[in-house]
C-alpha cells in the first residue's frame, strides 16, 4: 500500500513539475533583446528553444515592439538565424571520469529581426499587421 502511495505521489508531483513547461515558459525578457538603430527601426533578438519556436518568439517580440512604439504594422529587412553552442551541466553521475572533461553541449538558437516600423500598411511592400502576429503566435503558443 505504501508503495502505491509513493508512486501515485511522485506521479502527481512529476506531472505538475513538467507542466510549465512549453514555448510559453520560454517566453520572458531574459530570451529577447531589442536595440534602437533608428527613429522607426529596431533589431530585435530572441535566443532559446528550437529553431522553429525561436523564429516566431522572434516574430512576436517584434510585434509587441511594434505595437508598444505606437505602430501597427512593421517590415522585416533583415534576417539572421543560427545557434551557438553551450556547456550544460552534467546529470551523469560518473561525469569526471571521462579524460576530456564534460562532453555535455546545448544548442542555443536565436534568431534576429532588424524590422522597420509603419504607422499603415504599405501596398507595395509586404508587411506585417502587428495585431494579427501577436493574436495568432500568442494563440499558437498558449501565451498570456
């Protein structure tokens, strides 16, 4: 009997530990940044996650730039994406016996936007309605 109560407690306790985790736990100002580079244009990095989460946490940051500026729509002009690698930390138990140190990396993407700003939409360019981004990634990802 004590056994199942253990089980069905670290069960219960497992599920709930996990359960934040997602796009939206990802989401936070510690995985984005944003620079100034011009009265309407900014740069706007998102780093974490898997390369395609990455893109659209990217694309919704620049968004909510976008929207926060006192804009509606915004152009994306240039584009960088990519990774850089990181050591984790071990979880293996006999980590310092191997001769090389600790083999254990993480692949970090992130993604840059360099965006320019608009109050309407331009019809001889594609453009992003920054509403209708933030509503749909939001919505795709299950963010508050």
């Amino acid at each position: 009997m004590l056994i199942r109560f253990t089980f069905l407690l670290l069960s219960i306790a497992g599920v709930v530990l996990f359960s934040g985790c997602g796009a939206g736990s990802l989401y936070g100002p510690g995985y984005y940044s944003e620079t100034n580079v011009g009265e309407d244009v900014r740069r706007v990095t998102f780093r974490g996650g898997d390369h395609p989460v990455a893109g659209d946490l990217c694309l919704l940051r620049c968004a909510e730039v976008t929207l926060n500026a006192g804009y509606a729509f915004f152009q994306v002009v240039d584009s960088e994406s990519g990774s850089s690698m990181d050591q984790a930390g071990s979880v293996y138990p006999f980590h310092e016996h191997y001769h090389m140190g600790d083999p254990f990396l993480r692949d970090i993407a992130f993604v840059t936007k360099t965006i320019l700003m608009l109050k309407e939409e331009k019809e001889d360019r594609f453009c992003y309605d920054a509403n209708q981004v933030q509503s749909s990634i939001r919505e795709k990802y299950d963010i508050k």
